[in-house]
C-alpha cells in the first residue's frame, strides 16, 4: 500500500454534503515514527487534530456556485474530489468512521463551507507536518 493511501485511506463516511459544503478526509496519522518506533495513541491523537491537509471526498450540488443564480464562479470550483488541500484547524463537522480489521483504525471526516477551504496542496500532501 503506498504511503498517500495509507495516510487516506478508502472509507466510507457515511454522509453526503448538502448544499455549498465541502466533504474531506483528514490525514491519517502514523502508527510508527521514520525510526520505526510506535507511536502512542495521545502522539497520534495529537497529530490527528493538528493536521490541516485534507483529502476532498465529495462536494455539496451548490460547493462554488453563487448562490443566488446557482451558476458556477467565474474562476470555477478550488478543488475536485481527489484534491489535496489545506483547511482549517477549527471548525467544520467532524466525525470518525471505524474501519480495518475489527473496526481499530478511525478514519476522520469534515464537512467545511466552500468558503473555508484554505488552498490546494501542491506537491506531495504528505510533505507537509502537522504543527503542533
């Protein structure tokens, strides 16, 4: 498995967005460290919450259109599905679905505005460390 579907891996969040809104998954923290040692459930929980890099999964019907005449922006949508991008610390919907084997793994998803995406990742989106 490559590291980028490590880090993002394939689970059903089980909800759609409705509306201008945005759904991503959040960067799967590591199990163990470069050096090989494993990592504590607090050291990944951390990382988990401070991490801004965001898969996008799927967006709302009306995600970078104006809202009044429903017509796409001029420049037309920041991201796609499968996009990389950065978001913010705070805020949205977040939720965690279990997967793997016997459901240990949780994978972490948010529901942002459209208007909260901060920018797209340019580059490998596991290059950028989460600040904490």
């Amino acid at each position: 498995m490559s590291a980028v579907n490590e880090a993002f891996p394939s689970v059903e969040p089980g909800l759609i967005p409705f509306g201008s809104r945005v759904l991503v998954q959040i960067r799967t923290a590591k199990k163990t460290s470069e050096g090989g040692i494993i990592l504590h459930t607090e050291t990944r929980e951390t990382e988990i919450w401070n991490t801004q890099i965001a898969k996008v999964i799927t967006l709302g019907p009306l995600a970078f259109k104006n809202r009044n005449t429903m017509e796409s922006w001029p420049e037309g949508s920041w991201c796609k599905p499968g996009d990389f991008v950065r978001v913010p610390k705070y805020g949205g919907d977040r939720w965690k679905v279990p997967f793997g084997k016997d459901g240990e793994e949780e994978a972490l998803f948010v529901i942002f505005n459209d208007l909260d995406i901060v920018g797209g990742v340019v580059g490998d989106p596991l290059a950028i460390k989460a600040f904490i």
